[in-house]
C-alpha cells in the first residue's frame, strides 16, 4: 500500500517530514534532491530522527548524537548499535509517497549489546 506524505514542492532539500504511522516514518530530502524513508525513532533511545541533522545520505539523532545511513538503515555511530528499517520512496505526479517494508519493526525496548567473539 502506498502512503500519501506529501507534495514534492512541499518538502524542501535538507528538511524531513514525519508521517504519524505505527510506528512513525520519516521521509528526507537530501540537499542532493534524493529521498529516502526510514523509521523515524532512534534504535539507541525514543528520540524523533526527523528532528536530527541531516548531511548527505546519513541522518544524526537529535538526542546523543548516533548517525543513521538513510540508504541502508545502518546504524552508523554509537551509542546505537541497531539499524532502523527503510522504506520505498516514489514520486508520481508531483506526489512523494512511502511504500512501507514487509520487515516487522523491532519490538520497544529492544537493546542490542556487543557479542564478544569466543577465542
């Protein structure tokens, strides 16, 4: 199903736009013209990713500073270890819209921890 964000023209380069789904969805456009849709909730802590900072392709988390690759989801900076889901972007008729991954979200208050390798 494809989600309804907003009007191309509406969501300027450099800025996000926060769709109130479960869980919530953040669509950016890069100062390069690129959008890209991820989960809009740090893997690390509750914090909202569309009020990070964005620079290039990678988004960093308002709240202790962890970088997301908007690309891949990766988490790319600690203290968050955990990737964030991403999701199709199209744009038809001027229209930018999500089309959300099959991939259940991570359950609230998931923690991931380093696995040390046995020796």
């Amino acid at each position: 199903m494809m989600i309804p964000v907003c009007r191309l023209v509406d969501l300027p380069r450099g800025e996000a736009f926060r769709l109130e789904t479960v869980p919530p969805v953040a669509v950016f456009h890069t100062d390069d013209g690129e959008l890209f849709a991820i989960d809009d909730t740090c893997t690390h802590q509750d914090a909202a990713l569309s009020d990070g900072w964005l620079e290039g392709c990678a988004i960093e988390c308002p709240l202790h500073a962890s970088k997301f690759d908007l690309r891949t989801g990766l988490a790319d900076g600690l203290p968050a270890r955990l990737p964030v889901r991403t999701h199709q972007v199209l744009v038809e008729h001027g229209m930018v819209y999500v089309l959300l991954c099959d991939t259940p979200p991570l359950p609230r208050g998931t923690v991931a921890y380093p696995v040390k390798a046995s020796e």
